[in-house]
C-alpha cells in the first residue's frame, strides 16, 4: 500500500511542472492589462471624488462671501500689474498707469 501511495505521488509531482508552464504572452493581452488598469484609475478616481464632495461644497459656500467681496473691490483685473512681494513680506498689487481710474464711490471719494 505504501508503494502504491509512493508512486502515485511520484506521478503527480511529476505532471506538476508541465501544467505550471507559461504560456507565451501576445502583445494584444497588454492591452486587456492597461484597459483593466484605466478601469481601476477611473473607479478610485471617482470613488475619491464622491468621498470629497461634501468637504469641498462646505468649503465652496464658505468662500462665496470673501469672493464676492474681493471682486467688488477689484473692479478690473486686467488694469493691475502682477503682484509683488516686497523683502518685509508686504504684497503690492499695483494698478497700471495706463488704466482708467476706478469711478468714485457713493460719497464721491476713490478708495486707495
């Protein structure tokens, strides 16, 4: 009995290698591979965006206000120079000398 055993587990371990062979690998299975990998870049990318909506709604109605305000004190974008940092750390935006003046405000005086 025990020889019977032995030599069916010769036999099996001999068969082993034969079905752990590759098979060659043909340049159009690469694709399937990089399809698969776009799939699960698309899906996380998605899945991360879903996770961040909420903050960035919060995020988005918290900066409405300032944004708004900003764009009523600036009233032309296109008549300031970029903005510059100054060695203390100031930050001057400075209008272009050839842009018109802002029209007065309600009590007839510019704000500098």
């Amino acid at each position: 009995m025990k020889r019977i055993s032995a030599l069916a587990l010769a036999a099996l371990m001999t068969t082993q290698p034969a079905l752990a062979e590759d098979t060659p690998v043909k340049p159009g299975d690469m694709s399937e591979g990089i399809d698969l990998l776009g799939e699960g870049a698309r899906l996380f990318l998605k899945g991360l965006a879903n996770e961040m909506e909420p903050a960035l709604q919060g995020l988005s109605e918290k900066l409405q206000p300032a944004i708004t305000q900003l764009l009523e004190l600036i009233d032309d974008f296109d008549a300031y120079e970029m903005p510059e940092r100054l060695p203390n750390g100031d930050i001057i935006i400075r209008r272009k000398p050839d842009a018109p003046l802002p029209e007065p405000g309600e009590d007839g005086k510019v704000d500098i």
